[in-house]
C-alpha cells in the first residue's frame, strides 16, 4: 500500500469544510508512520478535459489557488489509479475532494472530480476496459454517476444504509452481484463516522469495507484498487477511519 500525498494539500484554498485548515494534518502523519508515500504531480488540462467541458474548466481556473489544488488532488487521484493499475494498492490522501463535480458544474467543496478523471485516463489509455466505482461517502457522488450514466463500462455504486449492519450488508450485496473487472476505485468519504456528520459508522467498520472491497479485488480484478479522499470533516478521527480501510484493504 502507498499513500499519494503533496504537502500543498494543506494549503487553504477555499473557506469550506473541506479546506479548513488544519483537517488533513493529524491524518498524514498516522498514515506517514505506516505507509511509504508519493508525490504525485498536477493534473494536465487535457486529463480534466477526459470528463468536463472547457467551460467548466476556464470557471474553476478564475479561482486561481483553487485551481492550482484542484489539479494537484486530480493529479494525485491519476497517480494513486496508476499505482492501482500497475497490481500497487493506493490511497490518494487528497484534496479537494471530487465526487460531487460534473461535467459542467460541481458543488459540495468539490471542483474536478478526481476518481472520474483518473478512472477515465486509464480507460481511454487501453490501461483498463471496465471499472467499478464504490462511494462510500455519506452523500452520494451525482458527479461521479452523471460523468457516467452512459458509460457502461463503468459502473458506480453509492453505498446506502440507514445504520452499521445496513451499510455494510449493502456493500457485500452490491459486490455479490458483480462480475470481473479491471479495477476497483474507491471514494473513501469518512463522514458516516459515529464521530463526524453521519454519525453513523465506527472506525472498524472501515476496516470492514477495506476487507470486502480487497476481498473483492483479489478475486475479480487481479488484485487491482485504489480509494481517495472524499468527505471527513472530524479530523481527530479522519486518519483512524483512513488507516482502518487500508489495512483491511490489505488484508484481502
């Protein structure tokens, strides 16, 4: 397992929940003590181009230091699905975050949708034929199935339940109804947990995800998965919840 992380990503780049300053800290340096790390370089414009309009592009760039972060956390989401393709599992300790950006227009502290991007890449690189997408988030990715609602080759999953044991059954329920496939991309949001907005989820339930989705992989895409960084806004918990869902992704 490596982690994709830039310094920059602390950097406070808007005045949303996502860019407070201080969220990403505490996060790093558990994850630091653990996994091997790797500095990913900035998106190109023709990567961002792969799934948005030129017009959502030129809006986002009238941001100039959002623009620049943007790019980094796209970058870093291509770096981590790389790794991910080459048989090295991959979390991309990123921000902004991206689930929530279309391809013409984005909300919810999102800018570039940064798993569509790096899916996309691969896809049209010849480097993977079909993917899956799981969202574990407490808000559904509308950018991430808008960018693909007549691709199927990919498909998304937005993992639902209304307490622990439903979210969990509906992820296993969701991965026992799949097929092989080249990849698995994970959109790893930690605001289900018990301590942040969802107040749902414990930190071993991540571990949980981590061992299903891993499991997964193992058998149905050669080992192949990656996840980056979506929601998570409780940063005393943030990296307990990442470091649960990698471990068990390593697990299989």
């Amino acid at each position: 397992m490596k982690v994709v992380f830039h310094p920059r990503y602390h950097e406070v780049y808007a005045s949303d929940p996502a860019a407070a300053p201080g969220r990403l800290e505490p996060a790093a340096a558990l994850l630091a003590a653990r996994f091997p790390f790797v500095e990913p370089y900035p998106a190109a414009e023709e990567d961002v181009l792969l799934v948005h309009t030129a017009r959502h592009l030129t809006w986002v760039k009238q941001r100039p230091h959002t623009y620049e972060l943007a790019l980094l956390a796209a970058g870093g989401a291509i770096t981590a699905s790389q790794l991910a393709a080459q048989g090295e599992k991959a979390f991309g300790l990123i921000r902004p975050p991206g689930h929530h950006a279309s391809p013409d227009s984005s909300w919810g502290f999102c800018w570039f949708n940064n798993v569509a991007i790096a899916v996309e890449k691969l896809r049209r690189g010849g480097a993977i034929a079909r993917a899956i997408i799981i969202d574990i988030d407490l808000h559904y990715g509308d950018g991430t199935a808008n960018i693909f609602a007549r691709v199927p080759e990919v498909v998304y999953h937005h993992v639902k339940g209304m307490g622990r044991q439903d979210f969990l059954r509906d992820l296993e329920d969701f991965l026992s109804r799949q097929g092989d496939a080249d990849l698995v991309a994970v959109s790893a949001g930690f605001d289900r947990h018990e301590h942040d907005w969802g107040r749902m989820l414990k930190t071993e339930d991540y571990r949980s995800v981590g061992q299903m989705v891993g499991a997964f992989a193992a058998a149905h895409c050669r080992g192949r998965v990656f996840a980056v960084l979506e929601g998570g806004y409780n940063s005393d918990t943030l990296g307990e919840s990442a470091l649960a869902l990698l471990e068990g992704l390593e697990e299989e």
